[in-house]
C-alpha cells in the first residue's frame, strides 16, 4: 500500500509529460503531412 503512495505520483507526471509532448507535436505541425513523410522512404536518392 504504501508503494502505491510512490506509484500514483510518479504515474501522473508521466501521463501529463506524454499529454504535454502530444500537444507540443500536434502544435508545431509534427502531423500535418503524413502521405508525403510514408512515401518519401520508397523514392531514390541520387
């Protein structure tokens, strides 16, 4: 019981740091042109 007192905070920071770094993505355009970033692995490069 008392781990959890240990868990639950350390629980929670990592939820807000992963909500916090999805948002800081979706606001610089990390996800804005997806199609192009999938096919740019199958073009040659010369």
């Amino acid at each position: 019981m008392q781990s959890l007192y240990i868990l639950i905070p350390i629980a929670a920071v990592f939820v807000i740091a992963g909500i916090s770094f999805l948002i800081w993505s979706v606001d610089s355009q990390q996800y804005d042109d997806l199609d192009r970033e999938a096919s740019r692995i199958l073009e040659d490069d010369e």
